[in-house]
C-alpha cells in the first residue's frame, strides 16, 4: 500500500546581470503610496551544481515538459551555495518570447509567505500583538461571532471563510486595501476561530492590512523595504498592471487538450493572499534569506515552521504563512499557488539547507510540479535513488507497515528539524510509556479487529491528540541510529523503506543496551525481519538506482516485475506511481496508455491509487461501467476508505479537467457516500455541464435529501416526513488539514500532504 505522504519542491540558480527595476504605476488608496528605493541587495556568491547533477536536472524536467501542453516554465534549484536554474518554453506563445530565469510570474498564494514573514517581523519589534483582535488592527472588519486574532489568521484558523461562490474570486478591477477588505466584511465566520483549518485568502488580506497599520506604511512599501529589499528579491512587486515589465509571462489555460489564453483577473483583491509577482530567482532568494534568518530570528522561524493545532489536537499541517509537514523523512516547508495565468510552488527543506522553486504560465499544473519537485529532490538529495513505499497483500500487513513509515518518515523529519533547523521536538515526560503505546498501535491482532480503526489511530499518532507519539518516539529512534550509525545512515531510510529503519534501529539498541522498554515487542520484531526480507526478495536490481520511467526498455523490465512479485507475494516494494507515470507519458496512444494502467492494479491489485487511476482510464475511454469497480476497489483498501471521504473526492476533482471523467467519479462517489450533499450537488453541477437536465434533477433532489438527513442528525431530531437515511449513513468528518465537506476546496490552497 502507498502512503499517503505527498508533496512539493522548486529551486533557481544563477543570478542574471541586475536589471533596473521598471517604476510602477501607483495603486488605489493605501497601496498607492510612492514606494521607497529597495536596499542594495546583498552579495551571495553561489556555484553551480557538478555537471552531472546538473544534466540529470535538465533531463528530468525536459522529459516531464513531453507530457500535455505546455507554455513556460521556471526552475530553480538550490542546495547551500550551489544553485540551477533554467526556463523552458515560452512565456508569450503569440510572440514566441522564451521563458528564461528572469521572466516573472504571478506568485498567487506564495504570497502569503511574504505576509506571514512581515506580520512576524513587526510582531518581533512589538509593533503587533499576535494573540490581539484582529479589530484592533483593521477596525473596518466588522465585529463577529467570536474574536479573530492575528496569530489565528496566520494559520488559516481564524474561521474567516474562502471564497464562496465563482464570483466571489472574480474581481476584475483594482481596488484599494479597504475595498478589498470590503469584498467579503460582511460575511460571517464560518466557524469558532482555533477549531477548524480553513485555508483563506480572505483572511490574509486582514494581516496584510494590520501590516499596513502596524507599520505605518503601504502593504507595497513595507514588503520592498523589509522583505523583497533585504532578501534580494529584485523583480518582486504587487501583480498590478503598471509594475508588470516586457520580461512578465502571458498565462495560459488548457481548454480541450490545447492552450487558451487565461481570463483576467486583478488581483489587488487578493492583495496580501495572493497579489504578487516574482522570478524563481526571487523565490531562491526568499528562500536563501528564510534559511539564513536573514528575515527574522531563527526562534521566529522556528514557530513559522510548526504546524499549528486545532482545539481539539489536530495538526493543521500548516504553520504561519507556509505549509509544513514531514515526506519521505524530510522536514518539508511550502506553498504552493493558482491563479488566472500562474501556477507556482516554493519548497524549503530548513535541515538540509535545500529549495526548489517553480513556476509556470499555465493555470492548474499543481500536479506537474508536485511531481517535478520530487524528482528534482530525488536527485538532488538522494542520488537519484526511487523512494518507494511497500506493498502488502495482507491488510494487517498493510496498517503495521504505515504505522511503520509515518513513525519513520515524522522520527527522522522531526530529528533533522531540531538538531539541524530551526525546529523544536515535543517534550518527552515518559519514554516507555510512548513506545508502549506505539506497540499497541502496531499490535497485530488489534488491527485485526478493526483495520480501519486502526489505520485512522495511526493516522493521528502524530497529533497531540494521540500525544505526539510518533514523533517523539521516531525521534529517539534517528537519535539512536545517528549515534551508533552516524548521520549519513539517516538518509538511506528514504529509499530503502520504514522496515530496515526498524532493523537498524534494534541492530543499535542491541549495542547501546537500550532499556527492554525501548526495544519493542516480539510482535513488532518479527514483522521488521518479515518485511525487509520480503522487500530483498522483490527487488529487481536495475531498478535500484533507477526509477521505472528512467530506464530505455521499461517494457523489457515487465516480466522481471512479475517474476519479483511472485518471489514475495505478499511483501514487496509499490512501483504504482512509476508505472502510473509511464500511463501517463502514453496518453496519445490510449492501446499503452491502457496497458500501463492495467498492469498497476495487476502488479498492486491492493493499491487505492492504481485502481482510482485505471478508473480514470476508462472513464476517458467511455467505458463508465467498467470505471465503478475499479472506484470501489479503491475504497476498499485500509487506505482509500479513509482517504475517499467526501472531502476526499472533491480535492480529486480538482485535478480532473473533464467534466465526463469528474462525472464518472462522482456517479460511484454518491452510491459509497449516499448521504454526502457535496457529492450530489458536484454531480449535479457536472450533469447539468453536460446537458443531462434530468439527471442532475434528480442529483439536486438527493442532495436536498441529504443535507436534510445531516442536519437531522446534527440536531438528533426525527427526520422531516417523507425522508429516510440511507442504511449506516453518518455525517461525514473532515480530515485533519482540509475544508469542511460542506465548504467548497480554495483552488490556491496547498496540496494535501
């Protein structure tokens, strides 16, 4: 099974001759005020990387830019003093202009990074007071429901709701920092501040104008003075149509398989949440400056960097002004954005003095670069080398090896963090009764009962609510293996798997002597031993070093595949998404692209992501009876009947641009989720596009019916007449991190990780 960690990267290198900043139209209003001078930039000298990393790099992005249609793209990569950067592509299709290292891009949500960094610098020289009333900064925000402070709007818990309606987004002239705060003052919280994440735009223009008044300067102004300035950002400036240069990408969207110009936007709506334009050499240099405390002090970051915490326990995975959260064994800080025009992704890895950057002139490519960041990862930091997760046809197998890999993967990221970041581990007042509970977790039997329980108890031992076990327990483990090993040891656990972190970490015990409390059960041994010998046996050595997609003849490697799955049936390394990615590369050629597809689910025929996968296939295909099993198939798994909730579905929408293939899902979403409105009213809207009137009739009836069940059940009151819930309906939880089913998904939220 594949799990669920996902995420992001980007970086820039070499720094272009300066180029004198163009003067910039004024704005309406507060951000109209005559920008001072930005500060000399500070020197850096930085190399570029060894040749060889240096063409893999080029390599990778030229064979990823082969897949769909694409316009420009901008890449930088960054790791200490050494740095690469690129363009490829146009960034003016019409004018056939290349996009280069220079060329500027809107920043869309990255945006918010800048804000957070001003709110905590003037939070720093008590200028502002996080934990005040928002109010007392922007007294034009209305009084609510409840208070809203400062320090809540920074992690998107303040409860200030996201844009509600197509409308609501769509502004299309400039307006000041009090009409933009107007756009959406009279619209009530959506829920008590500090109970639940909501990710908000809306909300980051309050904090860019209690920049504003804590400052005394213009929201423009004090980000070219104390950010941009200082961080050597030299064509970084508010997206606003007079401070746009010849050098700026005209943006793109895909209609029908080709590129469409994008709509307009303005975005001075949004100014603080997502109004600015950068180069990737920008965000490397923004990137430089965050890893150097250069902005603020490395305790400030440090806090910027923690994810924050629901009321009630729950990781937001999301700090102040930047995702965050472990991958792979990575300590991982980002954002990403999307906008008319721009799709863009900064990645920091604070304990590996790392970055990555991208941007691209085309709108919904969230995907592409998700992807692109790994691989650059990959080969910046690990050689090259594939990090795959396992695959187990047993389901205990499947929930004990997760537990495995979010205790490996959150140990190592939250090791790294403290001792080479600026991060902090949770207090540890009783080790044995930490690894206690971890080996209940990882009790066979208990998961036997209920696998799905279970998996969600795993699912939130990193949590104060689950007292932060896994974290603080996989710490001690990378602190053990490190001192017996050494720190280069911690770094192979990201390609060979969560099992041989396990054998090495018993193999150290055994010669520390560790306590018999921290050695775990017999239980727990015998499954490592099981594991890794299992992951040996089905190895296939020239993969190794390589990723499926990479090698000349993946076809030629199919039989040795099968033949390594028949070695270790029931435990094996997952080479879902490589042969995903080869699907994907065969989308003009529908006879392969199928093959491909038909093998994931042959070589994995428990994993959620080739079954959801060979259903999209199909879908495209126009074989929608065929595509229900395959989604159902995935819903079954310990994985995908936690992952495929309501909420679930629709962020998967998001990277679906048919509306047949978005309709196929949701007609098998609605029958495993009979009681979800979301579900029936996203169906509806898709019958409607497609001119079905009656069906999406009858979807906008269900969908009716069902938030008359769930607001029956809220209330615990008897059910209208002539309305009957659907056996073992139950409202829908949201997961940890993501909107509410009944909120629609923010198109320039972070991707989940």
């Amino acid at each position: 099974m594949r799990r669920a960690f996902v995420a992001l990267w980007l970086f820039v290198g070499a720094a272009p001759a300066p180029v004198e900043a163009k003067a910039a139209v004024p704005a309406p209003e507060s951000r109209a005020k005559s920008a001072a001078p930005a500060p000399e930039p500070r020197a850096k000298v930085a190399s570029e990387f060894p040749p060889e990393v240096a063409r893999a790099l080029d390599a990778l992005v030229r064979a990823d830019l082969k897949q769909g249609p694409t316009a420009g793209l901008s890449v930088g990569v960054m790791r200490g003093g050494q740095r690469w950067t690129r363009g490829y592509g146009l960034r003016d299709l019409g004018k056939k202009l290349p996009a280069t290292v220079r060329t500027t891009y809107r920043m869309a949500s990255i945006t918010k990074s800048f804000t957070a960094v001003a709110v905590m610098q003037l939070a720093q020289a008590g200028k502002l007071d996080l934990d005040a009333d928002i109010r007392t900064l922007v007294p034009e925000y209305p009084v609510k429901q409840w208070p809203v402070t400062v320090r809540q709007l920074l992690g998107h818990l303040g409860g200030v709701p996201t844009y509600d309606s197509p409308s609501a987004g769509n502004n299309t002239k400039p307006v000041s920092t009090r009409e933009a705060i107007g756009l959406f003052a009279e619209r009530p919280l959506v829920s008590e501040p500090g109970t639940r994440y909501l990710y908000t735009t809306w909300g980051f223009n309050l904090l860019g104008a209690a920049v504003e008044t804590a400052s005394g300067q213009s929201y423009r102004e004090y980000l070219r003075d104390h950010v941009f300035g200082p961080a050597n950002m030299t064509h970084a400036d508010l997206d606003e149509l007079g401070t746009r240069d010849a050098q700026h990408a005209v943006g793109y969207r895909v209609a029908g398989g080709a590129l469409k110009p994008s709509r307009f936007l303005d975005v001075t709506s949004r100014f603080a949440g997502g109004g600015t334009r950068a180069t990737v050499e920008d965000l490397l240099g923004f990137a430089r400056a965050v890893l150097d405390d250069a902005l603020v002090t490395k305790a400030t970051m440090g806090r910027m960097q923690a994810t924050m915490v629901t009321r009630d326990g729950r990781i937001t995975d999301y700090g102040m002004g930047f995702a965050t959260y472990p991958l792979r064994g990575h300590y991982i800080v980002a954002h990403a954005g999307g906008q008319p025009e721009t799709t863009t992704l900064l990645v920091l890895l604070p304990a590996e003095d790392t970055a990555i950057a991208l941007a691209t002139n085309v709108e919904d490519e969230a995907k592409r670069l998700r992807r692109l960041s790994l691989r650059l990862m990959e080969t910046v930091l690990d050689e090259g080398a594939p990090a795959r997760g396992g695959h187990f046809t047993d389901p205990v197998d499947a929930v004990a090896y997760e537990g495995m890999g979010r205790l490996a993967s959150y140990g190592l990221a939250y090791h790294d963090w403290a001792t080479r970041g600026p991060g902090a581990l949770p207090p540890e007042a009783d080790l044995p009764g930490a690894f206690a509970k971890v080996e209940a977790l990882l009790e066979r039997a208990a998961i036997a009962r209920d696998t799905r329980g279970a998996m969600e108890r795993i699912r939130g031992a990193h949590e104060p609510r689950g007292e932060s076990v896994f974290i603080r327990v996989g710490a001690h483990m990378a602190a053990t293996v490190e001192k017996v090993l050494g720190v280069e040891r911690l770094r192979a656990y990201r390609t060979q798997g969560a099992a041989a972190f396990f054998a090495d970490y018993l193999a150290a015990c055994e010669s520390l002597k560790c306590p018999e409390s921290e050695r775990f059960s017999k239980g727990v041994r015998d499954d490592v031993a099981r594991f890794v010998a299992g992951w040996k046996r089905a190895e296939v050595p020239a993969l190794r070093r390589s990723r499926l997609e990479d090698v000349k003849d993946p076809e030629g490697l199919w039989p040795a595949l099968k033949e390594a799955a028949e070695r270790a049936p029931s435990v094996r390394p997952d080479y879902t998404d490589e042969l995903l990615t080869l699907a994907d590369r065969a989308k003009r050629k529908p006879a392969e692209r199928m093959r491909w597809l038909e093998r994931a689910t042959e070589l994995h025929p428990e994993s959620m992501d080739a079954h959801l996968a060979q259903a999209v296939g199909l879908l495209e295909a126009g074989r929608e009876s065929e595509a229900g099993p395959h989604v159902r198939e995935a819903f079954e798994t310990p994985e995908g009947s936690l992952v495929l909730s309501p909420t679930g579905f629709l962020r998967r929408l998001l990277d679906t641009r048919s509306p047949k293939v978005a309709r196929g899902l949701l007609r098998t979403a609605v029958t495993l989720h009979p009681d979800a409105p979301e579900l029936w009213d996203a169906l509806a809207k898709r019958e409607r596009a497609l001119g079905d009137a009656g069906a999406a009739k009858v979807a906008q009836g269900q969908a009716k019916r069902a938030r008359q069940v769930r607001a029956a059940q809220e209330a615990r009151a008897p059910l209208p007449p002539g309305i009957v819930a659907p056996a073992g309906s139950a409202p829908d939880k949201a997961p940890s991190g993501t909107t509410s089913p009944s909120v629609p998904v923010d198109p320039e939220a972070p991707p989940e990780p």
